[in-house]
C-alpha cells in the first residue's frame, strides 16, 4: 500500500547502543522529515531531506545522524543512544518543504534503558 | 528557535458544545501555518494549511481563519463530538525555515 512506514514500532535499547529507526515513502515526496515528540514541546524537528543526498540539521539534531541515499528512505541512527533519547519519533514527508501539509507515519517509541 | 504558543494546553467540553482555540506565532516573516489534528495512539493528520491573512479554511464542522498581521490562529469546533477528542497542534512556517510546532491543545469532549 502506498503511505510512509515506521520501523519498528516499539523499540527497547540501553544506554551506549547503536539503533537505527527506519523510514519509507512510497509517494517519492522530495522532502523527508525526523521529528521527537517532547512534553511541552509538541513535535520538535530532528533533521530534514530535501532530496536524496540532501540533508539538513532541525532543532534538536545533537546524538543523531540521517543519511538518504535513495528517495524512498530516511533512516535516523542514534549513535551512542542515552535516556534523554527515549521518546516517540515520527518520520514525515511532503511534496515542497513549506506550505504543504505533511503526511506522518505511525511513529517508532523508543526506550532507552 | 521560534516562538509557537497554543492556548489552552487542555480542555475539557460536553458534546454539543461549541469551542475553539488559539495558536500565536511570530507576526515577521510569514510563510505559512499549518493545523493538524492528532489522535492517541495515531499519527498526526493534516486538516488546514493557511497561507493568506485572512484565509478562513472550513472542514466539516472544523473551520480556521488567520491574522498573519497579529500573528494568531484560531482554530473552532462546531457542535463537538466525542470522535473530536485529540490534540489539535499548529505548525508555523518562516519564509526558508522549516515547520515549528505549538505544544498542542488537548480537547476532551464527554458524552
């Protein structure tokens, strides 16, 4: 089916680890978005795509890294995860990077333990 | 980092009420502003993407208008239904930056 998927949906790590959230388009949007979902902060942008190979710090793009190789997928990588990372992460796409709504997947909760 | 403010963070309503709600932004550089309405356990779904003060922007019983000039949003429910409670976040767009979201407004509505 066409949409933006999440992989995985639950995700349970600990301190120190490597993971790696997976995103994937169907649309061929050129824009491509990683958010975290903070209480009291709504939705805070992590790194953004504007095309493969194009990729953009957000807000809060400390302890993560994003790469694009193709079009369709926008992986987001915690490097050396810590407990301020747990949180709810979206992944979103859109057409142009401004006034187009964008399109959410269903979210990847993780827990870093 | 700006500044995207949404007023009330929750509120609680009966079904059949009327209601609405404000979002503020900076009243510089105006792009866009963006309504979306966000259901427990789902995704954030898009209702309204504003970019004219204002633009006034209906669906259904749900409806918007802007004043890019005071830098305010209000976002209204007519008639509210249980199936209405969610939170309902605004995204603010300056001229080359990408989206800034409000902290969200949580709408319960009892039957």
């Amino acid at each position: 089916d066409a949409g933006i998927t999440q992989s995985p949906r639950y995700k349970i790590t600990e301190t120190g680890r490597q993971v790696t959230l997976m995103c994937h388009q169907t649309w061929s949007h050129s824009y491509m978005f990683w958010y975290r979902q903070d209480l009291g902060h709504g939705l805070r942008l992590i790194y953004y795509s504007a095309a493969a190979d194009i990729t953009d710090k957000g807000e809060v793009p400390d302890g993560y890294v994003v790469s694009r190789s193709k079009t369709e997928n926008f992986p987001l990588t915690l490097e050396s995860a810590t407990r301020s990372q747990t949180s709810v992460y979206f992944c979103a796409s859109s057409e142009r990077a401004t006034n187009e709504k964008l399109f959410f997947g269903s979210g990847t909760q993780l827990s870093v333990l | 980092i700006l500044n995207v403010e949404q007023s009330p963070q929750s509120l609680h309503v009966q079904e059949g009420d009327s209601t609405n709600f404000t979002c503020s932004f900076p009243s510089s550089n105006f792009y866009a502003l963006h309504w979306y309405r966000w259901e427990t356990a789902k995704s954030p779904e898009a209702l309204f993407v504003m970019t004219l003060n204002g633009d006034e922007k209906k669906k259904g019983r749900i409806s918007a208008t802007l004043n890019t000039k005071e830098g305010y949003s209000y976002l209204y429910i007519k008639g509210s239904q249980p199936e209405d409670s969610a939170t309902y976040l605004c995204a603010f767009n300056d001229a080359g930056n990408m989206l800034t979201f409000g902290g969200g407004t949580r709408l319960m509505v009892k039957p």
